[in-house]
C-alpha cells in the first residue's frame, strides 16, 4: 500500500475539522460582535434617557433652591407649531405645580396668529394664576410680541420688553384671495352647487357677495371686542388709550411703556435677577423632537397649501 494513500482519510479529516473550528470561530465572533452593539445600542438609548429626564426637580428637592420657571412663546402662535395651546398650557402646569418655582417668566417673540389658541393660553394663566396667587408670572418680550402674541401677554401681572421690541398690533385680520379676474381671462368657469344659500360663503372663485362681506365684518369686529376686552381687563389702569390703540397699529417697545402696554424695560436674567431674585432658571418649555417637528412641519405645510385660496382668522 502507497504510505500517501493510507495518509489521506486522515488528511480530510484535518480539513474538515479545521473548516469546522473556524465556522465555530466565526460564530463566537459574530456572537461578540452582536452582544457588543447591543451593549452599544443600549448604552446610546441610556444616553438619551439620561438627557431626556430633567434632573433639575431632584435637585431642587435636595437643596431647596427656588427657581425662576421659564415658558417659551417662539413663533407664529398655531395648533400645529411649537407655539400651540397645548404645549404651552402644558409647560405652564408644571411651572405652576412645582414648589420650587418662584415665579413664572413667560419669554415672547411672536408676531401672532390663532385667536382661539392665544385666547386659550390667556384663559389657562388667568385659571393658574387665580389657583396660584403667590407664584407671580411675568412676560418678556424679545424682538415681537404682537397680536396674538400681545393677546397672551396682557395676562401677565407685567409686561417687560427691550426698547427696540415690538409691541401692538391689537387688531383682528381676515385674508384670502378672489381668482374670478382670472378666471375670466383663462376662460375658466366655476360651477358651484351648495344646499344652503350661504354654503359658498366668501368662495375664492365666485364674485364677492355683499352679504358674505358684511357678516364677516361682523366676526372680525366681535373679536376684535374681545381682544379690547382682554387687553384692558390685563392692563386695567396702567393702559393710557389714545385713539389709534386698538386700531392694529404696532408700537417700539419705549413707546409701549408709555402707553401703558408694558411695564418697563428687562431681559429673562434681568426678571429672574432683579425681580424674583432667582437666578436659576429651569425651562418648562415643551420641545419637539426632530420626528414630532417633521410631521408638524409636513402637516403645516400641507394645512398652508390647502387654505391658501381659503379665508382664515387670524390675530397678527
């Protein structure tokens, strides 16, 4: 017998268990490698609930320190924006809940927008202040603060701004757009069909209808009434009204102090500082996530090309 021959079964042997140990091989480095990136994926997802608990109340709890809560009204005043009823009603509760807080400093650049969600923030710090008494609440205004964004403020015990800020606006607006002009010249003919005669009411597409003007001229006066309402019964004295106050009519910030609109010139430090003699600030303000700003963002842009030929309310 050839001395190769009775050495093969023992060379395949070889080979496949050499082949069979580096499969194993494989396996236990594939399992390392899994339990590593889930150790990984677990320490990133520990990361970002580390981040995402606010520790300050803890921390509040052990020392006693008193806070100076900050609520942030950034933006058009909308229910799908970061500026919406919800989040900032929200993000007041807990500012008045806390024991620690002491004050609430409601910081605004805003130049307007909804008068239903600013009448229900403005509805929701009168409820917290009547519940809260001795947590006083002060606004801030940064560069705007109009309309509605001045609807909120009035509820503020005052009004702080820069000199050059913003102020005003105190009026009610209905806008939209008329394509019949166009219409004419492309040809184009509307057939409208509604079951109620005011169903097409201030139809883009149909020639203005009197009546139609005339009731939504009511609307808007009725509230604009309310936002008279709501500005004197925040302000109450301090207001020194002239005739072009309630007009829509915007004012610098210097001007504002002297008509009684706002009350004298601070920052949120300053506010914090000087007046609630506070200086830690904890921020109550309710942020989006990237996820939540992108559908919002998405369903807004959406919502804006849809009512673009339609007539909206808006307080800016």
């Amino acid at each position: 017998m050839n001395v190769s021959d009775s050495n093969q079964p023992n060379w395949e042997r070889q080979i496949i268990e050499k082949i069979a140990l580096e499969g194993i091989a494989e396996q236990r480095r594939a399992r390392r490698w899994g339990i590593f990136f889930k150790l990984l994926g677990f320490g990133y997802l520990s990361a970002l609930l580390f981040f995402a608990v606010d520790w300050g109340e803890s921390a509040d709890i052990a020392d006693g320190k008193k806070t100076t809560a900050l609520v942030d009204v950034s933006g058009v005043i909308q229910a799908k924006g970061d500026a919406n009823a919800e989040n900032v009603i929200s993000a007041l509760q807990g500012a008045f809940k806390s024991k620690h807080t002491a004050g609430v400093v409601l910081r605004i650049n805003s130049p307007g927008g909804s008068p239903v969600q600013a009448g229900m923030i403005n509805d929701e710090i009168r409820r917290l202040r009547a519940k809260h008494p001795e947590v006083p609440l002060y606004a801030v205004v940064e560069d705007v603060c109009a309309s509605g964004g001045y609807y909120i403020a009035a509820s503020a015990d005052k009004i702080f701004v820069d000199k050059a800020s913003i102020v005003g606006s105190i009026g009610v607006l209905m806008d939209g757009f008329g394509f019949t002009g166009t219409m004419d010249k492309l040809g184009v003919e509307r057939r409208l069909l509604t079951a109620g005669q005011n169903k097409g009411f201030l139809d883009p597409f149909s020639p203005q209808n009197a009546e139609h003007k005339a009731h939504a001229q009511e609307m808007l006066d009725d509230i604009h009434r309310q936002f008279i309402d709501v500005v004197r019964k925040g302000r109450g004295k301090r207001l020194k009204e002239t005739p072009d106050m309630y007009s829509g009519l915007m004012w610098t910030g210097a001007k504002s102090i002297e008509l009684g609109l706002a009350d004298g010139y601070g920052t949120l430090e300053s506010v914090a500082r000087d007046v609630l003699k506070a200086e830690d600030i904890r921020d109550y303000t309710v942020k989006s996530n990237f996820a939540e700003k992108f559908a919002k963002r998405f369903g807004a842009n959406m919502a804006e090309g849809a009512a673009s030929v339609v007539t909206r309310f808006s307080l800016r």
